[in-house]
C-alpha cells in the first residue's frame, strides 16, 4: 500500500517518471484523497511533496 504521495506517483502509477509536471499538478489531489484514506490530517496533506 502507498504510503506517500510520492510513492503512489512514482512507483504505484509511474506518472511522476512519465509526465512530471501532471505529477505536480495532481499531487494536492491525490494527497487529499490519500489523507482521507489513510485517516490523515492537514498537516499530513501539506508536508507531502
């Protein structure tokens, strides 16, 4: 399971390796919705590159 934004990018989708500026504009999103998955707060949301 991805734990990071990072990671789901890169490693569990590639989009970080294949398209890196789509990667940066979908990371706020993906991080929301991995939050609330992962029963993260704000302050997780925010520190996640």
């Amino acid at each position: 399971m991805a734990r990071t934004v990072e990671d789901f990018l890169s490693r569990r989708t590639r989009l970080l390796i294949l398209d890196a500026r789509a990667s940066i504009e979908v990371a706020p999103v993906v991080a929301k919705m991995m939050a609330k998955e992962l029963n993260q707060n704000r302050k997780w949301v925010k520190v996640q590159p």
